[in-house]
C-alpha cells in the first residue's frame, strides 16, 4: 500500500513487520518524492508498519501540556470547571482517532497521562487507585472510551459490515452477529474492523437490539462503561452478562 503526504512530498510504503521493504523510486524528470517510515493523514500519524507508536508519541507531549494547564489553573477553579478544560482540552486530543490507535500497547502511556491528569482534578496523590475517581468524576478511563468510540462507530456504519445470517442459512445462537473474517495477522486482529466486530458481537441481545437507536445505545452503552470503569478489554471480555441488566 502507497500513502503520498504531497504537503511534504513525502511517500510511506506499507509493508508486515519483519519484511524487506523495498522502496519505489517516484519521480518525474529527476526530481523524485522522499520515502518516510510515516506519514499524516487527517491529523493522525500512519507508520509503515502501522504500530502507531509515532501517533501516540506525537500526541504525549500535546497531552502533559494539558496535564500543566489543568495544574496551574486549579488553584483559582473548582472541580467543575476543571472538568471543563479537561474535556476542552485533554479529551478532545485523548479522543482523536482513538479507534485507531487506542488498542495498541503503546496507549499506555496515554492512560498514564490521563490518570496524572484525574488525579489533579481531585487533589489525589500520585499512588492513590484512580478507578474510582474516574467514576466519581464520571470520566471514562482510556480503554472505555476507546470501546465507546468503537462501538458507536460501528452502530454508524452497520452497513459496512456483514451478518452470520448472510453467510449461512444455519440458525445457531450466533446467526444474527456480525460475521467475523477469519485472520491470522495480529495487526489485522487488533484494528479497528475486527475488534470492532469481536466487542460488538459480545454485547448481549438486548443491548445490540438497542443500536438500532443510536441515542439509547449510546446512553445504555455509556452508563455501563462509567459504572465498571474498565482498564481494558481483557475486563470487558471477562465480564459476565449479568453486568449489563
């Protein structure tokens, strides 16, 4: 796959991890175009090997600054309106493409900036457990957010994806999920079409009944999400259905 950055002049050739890359000369009378192991697109940072690992360290430093504006401006605000510049500031940069990059392991470091920052907003110390801060500030932590964003994403464009029940005619307890492409790739695995499709399909029925009506969804989807407050989603995996009545 062949990205052009033509701001830059700039080419990335997408290649697997652990392949030889080969570059592509482009050009036209001698004046040839650079290649670059990354490139933006849309305001989001793509690696060739798309571990968005540049993304996320372009966003961190964004990020503690937010972290220093909502330390310096506590003393003359309350809680309320630190909420204010957090969700003005922190989480419009957090959210960005989150459904991108939030799954990788390097999003670590994003929810270690997120829980400085919730830690501020409530005077907390720097060892004090932030789960139940992130409820009593009704603050979705990183991994939340990113199921959130998934999964509204998903209930948008329900048209892009496939049925169980449009590929066989069985009618087994999984014929009305979305169909899940088999995969080896673990890139592949762990982007945003079939993750995206793993946690919707482990949504109970009478939760992915209501994604016919965005609004519902959203508001069921969000009060179970602050609720629990999850970290990650091994947590959601593991959670039994009952948690969702």
């Amino acid at each position: 796959m062949l990205l052009l950055n033509y701001e830059k002049t700039q080419y990335a050739l997408f290649t697997l991890k652990g392949s030889v890359l080969h570059e592509a000369p482009i050009g036209y009378n001698n004046n040839f175009i650079s290649n670059s192991t990354s490139t933006k697109f849309l305001g989001v940072i793509i690696e060739n090997r798309l571990s968005w690992k540049a993304h996320i360290n372009h966003l961190l430093p964004k990020l503690c600054t937010a972290c220093h504006s909502v330390r310096t401006t506590k003393p003359f605000m309350c809680q309320e309106n630190l909420k204010s510049i957090y969700y003005s500031y922190f989480y419009s940069l957090m959210t960005y493409g989150i459904i991108f990059w939030g799954n990788p392991t390097h999003s670590i470091h994003v929810f270690q900036l997120q829980k400085r920052v919730i830690r501020i907003i409530t005077d907390s110390r720097p060892t004090d457990s932030c789960r139940q801060l992130f409820k009593k500030l009704g603050i979705l932590p990183l991994m939340s957010q990113y199921i959130f964003s998934l999964l509204i994403f998903i209930v948008h464009n329900t048209a892009s994806f496939q049925i169980n029940s449009e590929i066989h005619s069985i009618n087994t307890r999984y014929y009305s999920n979305f169909h899940r492409p088999l995969a080896n790739l673990t890139t592949y695995k762990n982007g945003t079409y079939y993750t995206g499709i793993k946690v919707f399909n482990y949504l109970p029925t009478h939760k992915k009944n209501l994604s016919h009506n965005v609004n519902q969804f959203r508001v069921a989807l969000r009060g179970f999400l602050h609720f629990h407050s999850l970290y990650s989603l091994e947590e959601y995996f593991n959670s039994s259905s009952n948690l969702w009545t």
